[in-house]
C-alpha cells in the first residue's frame, strides 16, 4: 500500500506540473475549453470548421445527452467542475443556468487562471476554483445537482474511489457527466487488451501522466456498484475524429513551433505523442465515451 500511495502522490504531481506548464499555451493556441470539440461531419474539410465552437457544442452535446436542458423546468444551481482545467465549462455553465459553480483542478496555474478568467467575465461572485484533488473532493455530501467531469477520469488511479466521491457529492435527484477517455471493451473470452495495444497505451501514459486506462463496461459496472439509476453510455469516438488532426496541425503552425520550442520537455512530450493517440483511435483501441446517471431520492 505504501508503494502504491507513493506512485498516485508522483502521478498527482506529474499531472500538477504537466498542466502547470502547458496551460498557457493551450489557451493561446486553443483558447479556455481543454477538451475535444464534437463534430458531425457535415464538413467538406475540417480546415474550414470552428473548432473552438466545437468545444462549445461539445458542452451542449454532453448536457443534452443527460437530459439538462436550457429550458429545463429545474436547472442545475449548485454545479461542480471535477478537473476544471482553466474553468471554461463552470464559467459556461455558470453563465447558462445562473448557476454556482465550484472548479477543481491539481494545477495551481489553471486554478489561478480560471479565477483571472472569471473576474474578466465578472462572474467571480458566482465561480470558485481551487486547488484539490477529485479523489478527496473538499465538499459535503450532497452537495450539487450536477456533477461535471470533462475529460479527467483518465487521469484518475482508482476509478472505483473517482465514482464513490463524484456520488458523494452528488445531491439526490442530481445528474453525474463523465466525458472521457477509454480503451475498447474487451470481446467475450479477452481478459485482456492485446501485448500490441498496452504497448501503445503504456507510451500515451507516459507522456500524459495516465494512470492505466478502464472501459466504459467498467465505469457502468461501478456506477452500478453505487446504485445509481438512469446510466447512459455512448461512444463518441466518431464525433471527435478531427480534433486530434486538427491539434497537431495548429503545432505544426509557426505560432505552434515557436510556444513548442520556448516549452519544458513535458509539455514537448505530450506534443510528440499526439499521432500515437490518432493511431490508436484509428486502430478501434481508444474510445471517446459519455457515460451520466442520476442519484436516487430516498424516500
């Protein structure tokens, strides 16, 4: 246990300097949302697409898929953002719903930033962000009607903790969101992915600070465990295809080679990884998953 407490406190710290050090460039280069924009493919190429409005429909995409809607008769007013990155999404939500929106984030850059962002945006009164850690949530219990998770459960060690906590603070009749990355399911028989596929992943955790990868089979198992209702899954693989490409691309730029060239080694590492996570995208290994359920009032 003390061996494995020592590798989550260096994995927390390697995914606290990570995105210490690229956060900055992102925003430049991508603006405030740190996540995969959706896509529909209507596009004749995706040169000529917004992607910074894809992020957004990516938001809109996710809450329509759980049922909240802008003229919902009971909107989320107590929200938080587990892995908030530089706030973006709290400060949409915020804005959407009139809601108090609670951020959470290992980086402090991004905490510190997504509080810069939203005093700019004069919604400091209605967000807070702050240092924690979404495995030990600094929250009461029943605390929000929505519980956002936007591409962070990748980074957590022990997924089974990771639901238990998302549920704790959870207030009864609330939605839980994870948007996230997942490996395949496994076929009946596999009790394993294949040598070939762990390799790859092994490579993308290394320079990303990910702990091993799950399916979404297994975060339903767990929500499952916790006697969550209304579990919904969905494979969003297709709808962010381009978003990778279109990543790499921008890094290609000169303003892209310049932020590379003037980064730490980590954050050029994460770069130099990027077309390992097309190939596996392109190989049926990784999956693009939104799995939401709701608490159940007891009665």
């Amino acid at each position: 246990m003390v061996i494995v407490k020592k590798q989550e406190d260096e994995l927390k710290k390697g995914i606290a300097d990570f995105y210490d050090e690229s956060s900055g460039i992102w925003e430049d280069m991508w603006g405030e949302h740190m996540h995969h924009g959706f896509y529909d493919g209507a596009a004749s190429s995706y040169d000529e697409v917004d992607h910074r409005y894809a992020q957004i429909r990516m938001i809109e995409e996710a809450l329509l898929f759980a049922g909240i809607s802008s003229d919902d008769h009971k909107p989320p007013k107590r929200i938080v953002d587990v892995g908030c990155g530089i706030g973006g999404s709290s400060r949409y939500m915020a804005k959407k719903y009139g809601a108090e929106c609670e951020g959470i984030t290992l980086s402090p850059v991004q905490a510190k930033r997504a509080e810069e962002l939203a005093a700019v945006k004069g919604l400091e009164h209605v967000t807070n962000f702050q240092v924690a850690d979404a495995l030990e949530q600094p929250f009461p219990d029943d605390e929000f009607d929505l519980v956002w998770s936007m591409e962070s459960g990748e980074h957590m060690p022990d997924k089974a903790k990771f639901i238990n906590e998302l549920t704790r603070v959870t207030a009864p009749g609330g939605r839980i969101i994870i948007v996230t990355w997942v490996h395949r399911d496994l076929s009946p028989g596999e009790e394993t992915l294949l040598e070939d596929e762990q390799v790859l992943l092994k490579k993308i955790c290394n320079s990303y600070y990910l702990p091993p990868w799950c399916s979404s089979s297994d975060y339903v198992k767990l929500l499952h465990s916790q006697s969550l209702k209304e579990i919904k899954v969905a494979d969003w693989t297709d709808y962010v295809a381009p978003f990778w490409p279109a990543v790499i691309k921008s890094a290609l730029t000169w303003k892209g080679f310049v932020s590379l060239f003037r980064s730490p080694w980590k954050t050029i590492k994460g770069a130099l990884v990027m077309p390992l996570m097309i190939q596996g995208y392109n190989k049926g290994l990784i999956k693009f998953a939104i799995i939401t359920c709701k608490k159940q009032i007891e009665t």
